[in-house]
C-alpha cells in the first residue's frame, strides 16, 4: 500500500502515513484519523477512549474527504451534535484514511 500524508490544522503537524504499520495505536480505527493524529503527538478530545460513542473528537475535513471511509447513521449521528459541526465533519476515531487529507481540530 502507499504512503499518504495527513495534515493537522492548527497543529501545523504533517504526518506521513504508512498503512504498512495500522495500527499506531488502541485508540480509534485501525488508520483512522484519531489513531494517527495521537501516534505521531496531535491531541485530539476522545471522552469515549475511540470507541465512536460520544463525538469529542470531531474534526472538519478541509480536503481529501474523498479519502475516507463512508460515514456510517451512527456517526453523522453523533458528529451532528457537535458544537462547530459542518457539511465536512467527521468523527476522527471512524474516519478510515486511505489517501492524502488535511483536517482542522476545532477548539
């Protein structure tokens, strides 16, 4: 599989992705954003430990959505919740990435 970089805004973070090493970490998907974004030293709120069950780690895809695993009822779910929800959020512990992306951590 192929290497991808994914951006952290505000963080100013790039990180390398290798699909080769999912995954990083306990936390979130395998290769999902939550799981790269703590890997490589980017906070991002996760109440739920990863689990998909509360929505604090929503972040907003600034581009390469299409990179992403689909959105399942139960995330848009929760993801709508959150406060500074747009068209573009996602919630970084079910977002799967398989390709360049770049989000931004609200807060």
């Amino acid at each position: 599989m192929a290497k991808y970089t994914v951006k952290f805004a505000p963080a100013g973070v790039t990180v390398e992705a290798d699909p080769a090493e999912y995954p990083y970490g306990r936390e979130g998907r395998p290769g999902s954003i939550l799981d790269i974004a703590l890997s490589h030293g980017v906070q991002i709120e996760h109440a739920c430990g990863g689990a998909g069950a509360c929505g604090t780690c929503h972040v907003i895809v600034t581009a390469g959505g299409e990179n992403l695993s689909e959105a399942t009822e139960d995330e848009l779910d929760l993801v709508e919740q959150a406060p500074g929800y747009t068209a573009d959020s996602r919630l970084a512990c079910t977002a799967v990435v398989a390709g360049d992306v770049t989000v931004r951590i609200p807060g």
